[in-house]
C-alpha cells in the first residue's frame, strides 16, 4: 500500500518488536504505535475461548482473526457472508 504515496519515503526502518522509534525519547508516547511484523510471534494476538461449543484445555495452532468471524457464525448457526476467514482453520478449537 505504499505505492508512490509522497509521504512515503525511498527507505523503510523496522525496529525490533521490544523497541519503538520515536522522534523524541524525553517526551512520554501517547499516540498508538500501528503497524508491526505479524510473522513475529511476540506479536501474536491472544485467543481465549470458553464455553460449551469449545474444547477444553486445547492450545490451538496460531491462525487469523478474520477467522474468528466464521467461526461465531459457526457457533450461533449463521450462514457466514463472503469474507477472507475460513472455519477450517479454526474448527479445531470446537468440540463437535
């Protein structure tokens, strides 16, 4: 996406996933830090499940979050629309 936007410079600076690049270190960051490299396992989302459509005690196999929107349609028995998640890659967190 970063075509030839004029704000988008010739090169690119990725930090390691413990530091932040800021303009000034003295001044306290307030604003969201968006952006990061989502092969980074540190920075994988956290996916917590309970209830009686779920395994118990499974530790699932990393997957998307686009993939949760089927899944609840799954769930509650909706004919999910057309999106980019698909249920196999999360049906295993289910217990039928």
């Amino acid at each position: 996406h970063y075509g030839t936007n004029p704000r988008c410079l010739d090169f690119v600076v990725l930090a390691d996933s413990s530091w932040s690049l800021v303009p000034d270190s003295s001044k306290r960051v307030g604003n969201g830090a968006h952006g990061f490299d989502n092969a980074n396992s540190d920075m994988h989302a956290i996916f917590y499940a309970y209830g009686p459509a779920f395994k118990v005690n499974y530790v699932s196999p990393t997957f998307e979050n686009v993939d949760i929107y089927p899944l609840i349609c799954e769930i509650l028995g909706l004919e999910p629309a057309s999106v980019d998640g698909k249920l196999e890659h999360v049906n295993g967190l289910l217990k039928y």
